[in-house]
C-alpha cells in the first residue's frame, strides 16, 4: 500500500526510550510532539520540537487532541503513571486511532493502563513474551524498533572503553539488586589486573541525580576514568569495548558491531538485556568470572545481529493502515 495521503500524527513520549522509538518516524511525516520527563532533554539534544506537557491532566490532553484533530496519535511506552498512558486513553475516549511502540523487552504489562488500537513490537521474540503475557495477537504488530534503523554499523575501532551506568544506587526500590559503583569499581579492578590502560568514560542515566558517586573509584585508580556529557553513539562509536549492567546504549553497541560486556553480579530475576538472551553482548553474573571474560570478549570478534529492517516505514505503513480502516 502506498502512503500517499500525508496523515497528521501527534506523538506523546515521558521516558527517553519512548522517546527514541517515535523521532525516527516524526523525521519523515512530520507532527507534533507533547513530552515529559527526561525525554524532553533527548529533544532537546536532537533539536526536536516539542510541547512540554509534564502538568497535563488527561481533560487537558482530551482538549489538545480535540484542538489539534489529528488523523493518529502515537505514542512511546513508560512505567508508572505517565504521560503517553494519558494519551493513550484520551485518545480512546475520543475515538482516535493511537497506536504505541514498545522499544524494549522487559515489563511490558507495565507499560499500559488503557491499551491502545495497535501495539508495535521489536520482533517474534517481543511477541511470543507478550503473548504469554496475555496480550491479545489482534494488538501486536511486529514492525521493529524505529530508532534500531538510526545504529550503524561501527566503522571506526575507537580507542576508549565506556561504561554506561544506571541508577539503581538512587532509587528507593531496586529489585534487580544491582549495584553500578560496585560495578564500576570491579571493572577497574579487572583493567588494572590485565593492565589495560584504555581511557575509561562514564556515561551517566539521564535520570541520575548523583554524578558525584563515582569520586572515590576514579580518585583511587592509576586508569584515567572520567564523566562525559557526549550523546550515546558518538561515545559507542570511540569506543573498542562497551560495558555497563543492562542500560539500553549496551544493546544499541551490540547492533552496531562493538564488544559488548554486561556485568550484574547479584542479579535478581531475569536478566533483562536483550542482547544478553540473544547472545550478541557477553553476560557475566560473578565477580570472578570478569576478567577472564573481558581477555577473551577481546580476543573475539564481535557478531551483530540482525532485526525487522525498515521499521520506520513498517510503523508508517501500519498507522496508514489504521487510518484507512477507521475512516470507512
């Protein structure tokens, strides 16, 4: 089918993975974007306009999507109360097409209240999940992830090794029963022991309040360990080696062909890494097993995987589709 009559879209999005699903489609069909939270700093970054709707009661939204009378509305994923959840019911209420794009495999019950018209999925393995979770097959569309179109593949070796932390030390609950300075610091420990003296760059979550928490680790170690503010693919492209516990940034180095070593000692429940379960990132769950893993994930050459390619058009095609189907 071809999209050929332009179709007016409003995207809602609070966490910045939602977020990250959703730019690579407004870039082609334009629209206008509501969001809160951290997601606004990711638009901020890529010079993406927005309305910021961090206040906005789902009444304010009904009145929105009323005013803006859009043909759809789609809308990323978040836990707790947020604002795409809003959205998403709003736009039920209203009798508009809305659709969402889940852009990870972990907690996907969580991410609804309403549940919208469609629901766009990473691929078969995202689907089988959510079936035995007890989502309906007429919901699930298997379309990729939008932004995994975004990763190319890494040309440059880079010279840096980078460790995307998390912020389960800041959070009151932390089932996981992860700890990032611990991490942190058994990494260095392991780079000192093999003597890699490869510069080590932090890259802190965009919801860290704490960026202070790595002080004593880089005070104490001989390596040369900083805190950057550089955006996630140009960091991953500098590096030779990306390592972390289960941040998103290590499974967008594995698409794009860097060592990849996610390290949870500790870990509570399933690992939730996708890149760990499908094998294309190196998962290690003991303090005694990490230096010989690191020595043998670079002496290997890395294997990227491969996904649904063309999501962006699939999910276009899809909203089109539902459009179609609504008018007549």
């Amino acid at each position: 089918m071809k999209n050929s009559k332009p179709i007016k879209i409003l995207f809602a999005a609070e966490d910045p993975g939602g977020f990250n699903t959703l730019w690579p489609v407004y870039l082609q069909t334009g629209g206008t974007f509501y969001l809160a939270g951290t997601s606004k700093l990711i638009a901020k970054e890529k010079k993406i306009p927005f309305i910021p709707a961090d206040n906005f009661t789902e009444e304010q939204i009904q009145e929105t999507i009323n005013k803006e009378n859009p043909d759809a509305v789609l809308t990323g994923t978040s836990l707790g109360q947020s604002l795409d959840k809003l959205f998403i019911s709003a736009a039920k209420h209203l009798k508009i097409p809305v659709a969402s794009i889940i852009d990870f495999w972990i907690n996907y019950s969580q991410r609804f209240t309403a549940l919208p018209d469609k629901i766009f999925i990473m691929d078969d393995f995202a689907k089988e999940e959510m079936l035995r979770e007890g989502f309906d097959q007429k919901l699930l569309k298997v379309t990729g992830n939008p932004f995994f179109d975004t990763f190319r593949p890494g040309i440059k070796k880079g010279e840096n090794i980078t460790f995307f932390s998390p912020f389960y030390t800041e959070i009151t609950k932390n089932p996981l029963n992860l700890n990032e300075v611990e991490a942190l610091a058994d990494f260095v420990a392991a780079f000192e022991e093999l003597k890699i003296a490869s510069p080590i760059l932090i890259k802190n979550h965009p919801k860290s309040t704490r960026p202070d928490k790595f002080e004593q680790i880089i005070a104490q170690s001989p390596l040369k360990i900083q805190l950057t503010q550089e955006n996630p693919e140009t960091l991953i492209e500098n590096s030779f080696l990306v390592i972390g516990l289960n941040s998103m940034p290590l499974f967008q180095a594995a698409l794009m062909g860097k060592r990849v070593i996610s390290y949870q000692p500790g870990l509570k429940g399933p690992d939730p890494l996708i890149s760990n379960k499908l094998g294309f990132s190196t998962a290690i769950y003991k303090k005694e097993d990490l230096t010989v893993a690191i020595k043998k994930t670079l002496q290997e050459e890395p294997k990227p995987p491969s996904f649904p390619k063309n999501a962006t058009q699939n999910v276009i095609k899809e909203l089109h589709e539902m459009c179609l189907h609504h008018s007549s």
